[in-house]
C-alpha cells in the first residue's frame, strides 16, 4: 500500500512506521508525510530516512476547506491509499474524510471513548484510572473518535506523571500503529458499523487485544 502519513511534531510514531518499512516488516511504501508545522522533528526524521514529505499550513489558506482540499490533492498526487494520523493535532472534516473514505487511522493515547482529544494522558492521571491506553482507530467525523481496530491496556502507576504515563503509553503505540496498517495492507480488517474484526487475530489477550502478531 501507499502510505500517507500526517504529522505535527515530534514524529516517533511515523518513526515506528520508518523502522517497520525498513527493516521489512511492513511491506508498505511511505509515500508522503505531510507536516502542518514547520522545523518539527517528524521532519528531520523524513530527511534523515530520505521519506518524502511536504509542509502544508493552515494559515497559507484562506478556509479550512481549502486547506483540507490541499493535502488531499497532495495525497491523491502520490497515489496513498491509506492515510495514518501519527500524532497530527487537528480534526479534519468532511472535505478530507470523504476523500479517504474509511481509509483514514489515527493513533490516540487512551483507550477511547475515554479520554479524548488533547492531553489524554494528563487526563488519565488527574482522573485516577488504575488503567489506560492507546487505540488505532479509523476516523469518523468527531475527533478521536471512529471504529477501533486494536487497543493497548497500560497500567497507571501511583506517583505517575503527565510525562511518566505518556513514556509508558508511547512504547505500546510504537507496537500498535504499524501492526494495524499492516493488518489493514493484507486485507484482514473488516468493518461491521462500529465493530472491527481483525480476520484470523487472536482476541482475549492482555495488553493487546486483538493481540500482536509482528511487533
Ligand atoms: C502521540 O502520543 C499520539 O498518540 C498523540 O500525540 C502524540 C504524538 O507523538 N495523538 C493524539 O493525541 C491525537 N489526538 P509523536 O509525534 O511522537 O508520534
């Protein structure tokens, strides 16, 4: 597959995806990395693994729309057929979801429908779950919101900090983003409404479910 990826900082999930392309355990193609930010990290990493990546910013449009049509069009210009939300902060609307229709993931770190948009894991810490998490879920038009297609169960540790938890969050994202694209690229998620099957993936497992098979 053709992969579009989304970024907006720091990049250590599309570094994962870097990793699994090129030690081969994904047999994807890293198409484009769009970056609504410029001097991000994400982008020193696309020029160190020689990925190609464009810069497009909101505020070199006039509306959303038009900003939204531009990455598509940018997307659509490379061929990628599946477009992975690594860590990209914004939402995105009609206009760019019904170009990629149910081919748009996103990694977020809670087990939604806990805890969504921004700072989860401050969340998580200031509510006092004993448990969170992270989930690559494909995206509807609500933020994190949409189908999940795996999750990762992390304990919250007494004394645990906004940073400590993310850290520990971070490590199981790195494992579940590039495992759902390559489910998606052999063609085993199935879409059922709100419910994803991974054909022929193992259920009931701690702390993935459905369970990993690659990473
Ligand atoms: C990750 O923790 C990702 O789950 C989160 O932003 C971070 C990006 O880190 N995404 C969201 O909160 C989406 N709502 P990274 O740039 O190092 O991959």
């Amino acid at each position: 597959m053709n992969l579009g990826i989304l970024v907006s900082g720091r990049g250590s999930n599309l570094q994962a995806i870097i990793d699994a392309v090129r030690f081969g355990k994904l047999k994807d193609r890293i198409s484009l990395v769009i970056s609504d930010r410029e001097g991000v990290q994400a982008i020193e990493r696309c020029k160190r693994h020689a990925v190609p990546y464009k810069v497009i910013k909101r505020r070199d449009y006039a509306s959303k729309e038009d900003f939204e049509r531009a990455m598509v069009s940018a997307l659509k210009a490379e061929g990628v057929e599946l477009v992975v939300l690594a860590g990209f902060m914004r939402v995105l609307t009609k206009t760019f979801l019904s170009a990629f229709p149910m081919k748009v993931i996103n990694i977020h770190p809670s087990l939604i429908p806990a805890f969504q948009g921004l700072r989860a894991q401050k969340q998580a810490v200031e509510y006092g779950v004993l448990y969170s998490g992270c989930t690559v879920h494909f995206v509807a038009e609500e933020v994190d919101n949409g189908p999940v297609i795996i999750q990762a169960c992390v304990p919250v540790i007494p004394g645990d900090t906004e940073e400590s938890l993310s850290e520990r969050i971070l490590r199981y994202e790195h494992r579940i983003l590039p495992q759902a694209i390559k489910w998606i690229s052999e063609g085993r998620v199935k879409v059922y409404g709100r419910k994803v099957i991974v054909e022929g993936a193992r259920y009931g497992q701690l702390p993935f479910n459905p369970d990993l098979e690659d990473f």
